[in-house]
C-alpha cells in the first residue's frame, strides 16, 4: 500500500512550532495514519501533548460532509475509556481545513507491529493475539454501551503505546471515512479487508455492534498469520492446525457473512474467546483489562530517532490564520484537557 493515502495532492507538511488556531504549536509530524496528517502537538493553554489531525478541505468537499464530520466528532468526545483514544474537539481554519485535537499515544499503531514481526518471520502467541483481541473489544464494548460504533476498524486504528497499552483510535471519522469522496482508492480497498460486508455500503449504511464485531475478528485472523483480502470474507480454516479448532469455531461465528449469526456484542465475543482460551490453558480468569503479554518492539523514543528522520527546523512556520474553535475542548465528564 502506497505511502500516501489521498488521492488529493498533500498539503505541505507544517515545521515544528507552526501555531494552529493561535493555541496549538506543532512539534512533529506522526507517521502515516488512516487518514489526513497528523502531528504531535502541545496545547499552549495546558501545557499538554496532544496529537492533531488536519483535514484538508478538498477531502470533505461540501457541506453536508462537513456536519457529518462534526457529529461523529462530537460523539467520539463522549467516549471516556482507557482503551480509547480520547477526542477532544474540531476546528475548521477560514481555508475549509479541518483540524481534529485527541489524546496523544507515545507508541505505534498496530500495522506497524504487525509488518515489523512479518519482516522478521514472527507470529504472536494465542495468548498475545488474544489479549490485543480483547482490548479492543473492551474498547468497542465502552462505544456500543453508548451507541457508538466504530464501522471501519482496522490496524491503523489500534494503537499499542510504550507501556503495553491497547487503545482504539478513530471513532471521531471512522465511521465516515469510507464515504467521504476525497478518500483514496488505496485506502478505501485496505478498509475493505477489515469492513464486515454490510459497512461497504454507500453514505447511510445501517451498522451496529455486530460490524465491528467482524472487523475485531478479521484482526485476529491476521494477528494469528491469516491475510485478509479486500472484499473477501476470510476464512477461519485458513489458519490450520496452528490454531485449535475451538477456537477457529469461535473466529468462524464472528466472521459470518450474516451478522445475525455473529456474537451480538464485541463483549460476547470477548467472552467466547476467553472461555476457549481458559479451557485451553492459555489465560487465567481475570478481572483485568491490563492483560497484555506480548513483546513490544517500538524501536527508540522519538529524540533517540536518527537526525535524517527529523522535521526540517530551519523554514520559518508558516503562517495560520486562527480558526473559529471554542476557547476549551467539549466538556465531558472525567476528559483531560
């Protein structure tokens, strides 16, 4: 998959210390994500590190994109869980770009993990796979209790911090994303191979707790050595003997085509999933969400990167006009700033 995810020629990538909103400074651009630029960022107000998407203009190309944009944002910032990326709020520059602030995560989405352990000939365990699994549907199980859903779940999408910590990014656009017409052919088929069959739909497709359920399913395939494939239902008996037929069985049900014979809940397939690994003896019971096991390879800190890899210093920033945004985030009960 190409580098680039839009078809939309890219916006020149912003030098640290360039001002968004007149309270945002720039510190670095983020790899690559899902969708837009991202960047780490500090909230001069706060004091705070904080990543920020922009959005530009030409891949929300007219209004009614826009305030679908805006609502998502705004049920995204509802969501307060400690496997999920928080979403603070938007903004919208005079130019049309749309800037997103979230929590920022020190670590790596799990594509990256993911193509690190292809390169070396590495696998995860049963057991880190699940735990990874079951982060994200503790995630998901946090969204749905609020009738939220994710609709386009992907490895881009998880992210692994320093620690060990499993959150789920997107909320705030994934939802939209596969919709929204200045999205890449690219992406739009890398989406395909994570989306359950009734989310490839055009704008209004009706999704609910079973979709994600699908697409947390067809990550676990992957994470156990299956390849997904764009637009194809993976099968479970792919895996072979590497994994044990109760748990293919489990897998098998939460890849249906069908969604009504999927596990009804991201926490019912958590639960099918834990009991076969109990049994199993790959995990203990646990009343703990810290469950995960797995080696965490996220190479150097970001000041311990070669000088090669750094944002060029020597441009000035360039200049931003202040966008129309609130004076502080959307208050929600529990949220950092």
């Amino acid at each position: 998959m190409n580098a680039s995810y839009s078809s939309i020629p890219p916006a020149p990538v912003l030098d640290p210390g360039a001002m968004i909103a007149g309270r945002f400074t720039i510190r670095r651009a983020l790899p690559p994500g899902s969708f837009g630029q991202t960047y780490e960022a500090t909230d001069d107000r706060t004091g705070k590190r904080t990543a920020m998407r922009l959005i530009q203009a030409a891949l929300v190309r007219d209004k009614e994109d826009a305030e679908r944009v805006r609502a998502s944002v705004k049920a995204a910032a509802g969501l307060i869980h400690r496997n999920v990326v928080g979403t603070y709020g938007i903004g919208q520059e005079p130019s049309g770009d749309m800037f997103l602030t979230m929590e920022f995560v020190d670590g790596q989405h799990l594509r990256a993990l993911l193509e690190r352990r292809a390169q070396g000939n590495k696998r995860f365990s049963l057991r880190g796979a699940f735990n990874i699994a079951a982060l994200v549907c503790h995630a998901l199980t946090h969204a749905q209790s609020k009738s939220v859903f994710h609709g386009s779940l992907s490895p881009y999408h998880v992210m692994v911090g320093r620690t060990g910590r499993v959150k789920v990014a997107g909320f705030a656009l994934s939802r939209i994303l596969a919709t929204l017409p200045g999205l890449s052919a690219d992406l739009r088929t890398y989406l395909l191979g994570y989306m359950a069959p009734e989310a490839r739909g055009a704008r209004g497709a009706k999704l609910d707790a079973r979709s994600d359920v699908f697409s947390v399913a067809v990550i676990l395939f992957e994470l156990l050595g299956g390849k997904p494939r764009p637009g194809i239902v993976p099968n479970a008996a792919a895996l072979g003997g590497s994994v044990p037929p109760g748990l293919r069985k489990v897998l098998e049900a939460a890849l249906a085509h069908d969604p009504s014979q999927r596990p009804a809940s991201a926490e019912a397939f958590e639960k099918a999933l834990s009991a076969e690994l109990q049994r199993l003896g790959e995990i203990e019971p646990a009343d703990d969400d810290l469950r995960l096991d797995v080696e965490i390879d996220l190479g150097p800190p970001p000041d311990e990167q070669p000088a090669a890899a750094a944002l060029p210093v020597s441009a000035p920033a360039p200049a931003i006009t202040p966008a129309r945004v609130p004076a502080v985030p959307p208050k929600v009960p529990g949220a950092s700033a």
